[in-house]
C-alpha cells in the first residue's frame, strides 16, 4: 500500500510517541531532537504531513497528531509488525479522539484492524482515509445490502474474517453504526439503527442498538425493543417484520 517516506513516518511516530508520553503539544524543535534530523527536514516534512491531515499546527511550532495520522501510523504497525509501543499508542490517541473512553483498548484495537481489513477489501490505502469522523469509518465494514441473518455474521462474510474477530469490536462497531446512521428512540430511552430489505422493504433488521440493559450490540438482543419496533412500524401482520 502506498506510504510516507522513512523520514515522513519517523517524525509521525516520534510525535505519537512524545504526545502520549508528555500528554501535550510538541514543537519541531522536539521532534528533530528525538529523531536526530535536521530542522530543515524536520519542518519540510511536517509541513507535508499538515497538508495530508496527518497533524495539526497549533502555532509557535507546537503540532499534535490528528486521528488520521494515529489511525496510519496504527494501520502501518499491524502490517508491518512495527514495536507493539506505537500500536499501543495509536489505539490509546483514537480511543481519546473518537470519544471511545468506555471500550477496553483491545476492543478498540480490535475495531482498527477490521477497519484496515475493510480497507484492503476496497483496494482503498489507508493514507487517505479519513478517520477524523469515527461514525463514518464504520461504512467499510458494512456489506452493500443485509438480508436479515446475524448481523455479526454478515459482517463476518463480508469481511472474511472469523466471527471471533467480529465480537471483540461488536461494542464498538454498534457506537460507530449509531453516530453514523439516524435512529430510532424507542419509548424506555433505548436507541437502535433499523433498515429495511427484502421485497418492497416489509421486512427490517435492526442492524445496532444501546439498550440500557445490554449497553452497546450489534442487532437488537432486547426483547423489549424488539416488541417496541414491531409496534412503531407493524401496521399490519403483513408489514414491519423484524428479523
């Protein structure tokens, strides 16, 4: 897959790296010190990254790392077996920027690298990608239509990937489903994301929800929603299956 130049990745990661460890901004001067490059370079490539969204200038020379260049860098570190510091690192910013502080970091992990596999699919790099808005990363591991089976299941097959897989980011898949698509508040304060399919849309799946019994899932496991969707559209035995 297309990549930064070695100089253009080192002055990425070591910004990661300083910003997680002094949880602040870091100035070039910083950077070409750790990375023992000259501010010539220094500042011709971190001018490039700026323009790719990989980082942010806050003035004075000070920069932080956008969720674009963490999501890169950790993109880069699960194909090439990069030091398991900077994956750590990459995962602990997107967890922070994404507004994901109620998921394990293994879960988010977990997210990131179905992400890259949907990715890969797509034949899409991920130097482009833009996961600045965390709902819409969402969209390349949706498959183009669902036929009311497991939703798990069919992002599995999409993906090609073991369900197991699918499991360990299902909170946060739901979350990202939630934010991206409209959906619906069900009478006890519960949300959930339904779509129809099937002939003439009769039939609907509901493809997220946050139950406050359940919290995040894909599909619908609440029987008490499931009953409150089928009420919302079933306007005759005809119509409105929830699958």
């Amino acid at each position: 897959m297309p990549h930064l130049s070695p100089e253009a990745v080192l002055i990425l990661t070591s910004l990661l790296l300083a910003q997680t460890r002094l949880r602040s901004r870091v100035s070039l001067y910083q950077l070409a010190r750790s990375t023992s490059l000259s501010m010539a370079t220094v500042y011709r490539k971190a001018a490039e990254l700026s323009r790719l969204g990989l980082l942010l200038k806050l003035g004075r020379g000070s920069y932080v790392i956008t969720p674009r260049g963490s999501f890169y860098l950790a993109t880069i570190a699960l194909e090439d077996g990069k030091p398991e510091q900077v994956l750590r690192a990459a995962v602990a910013r997107l967890k922070n920027d994404w507004g994901l502080e109620e998921f394990t970091d293994e879960e988010v992990e977990a997210y990131v690298r179905l992400v890259s596999i949907g990715l890969q699919k797509l034949g899409r790099p991920p130097l482009g990608f833009c996961a600045d808005d965390f709902g819409r990363t969402v969209q390349v591991l949706l498959p183009p239509k669902f036929s009311g089976y497991d939703v798990v299941d069919m992002i599995a097959q999409h993906l090609g990937v073991p369900t197991e897989m699918v499991k360990r980011a299902e909170r946060v898949i739901a979350k990202a489903i939630l934010e991206f698509f409209p959906s619906i508040r069900l009478p006890d304060g519960c949300r959930s994301v339904v779509i129809p399919h099937g002939e003439y849309g009769l039939k609907l799946t509901p493809l997220a929800a946050y139950c406050r019994a359940s919290g995040y899932t894909l599909g619908l496991k609440c029987t008490y929603g499931r009953v409150a969707l089928m009420r919302i559209f079933q306007k005759d035995e005809n119509k409105g299956n929830i699958t």
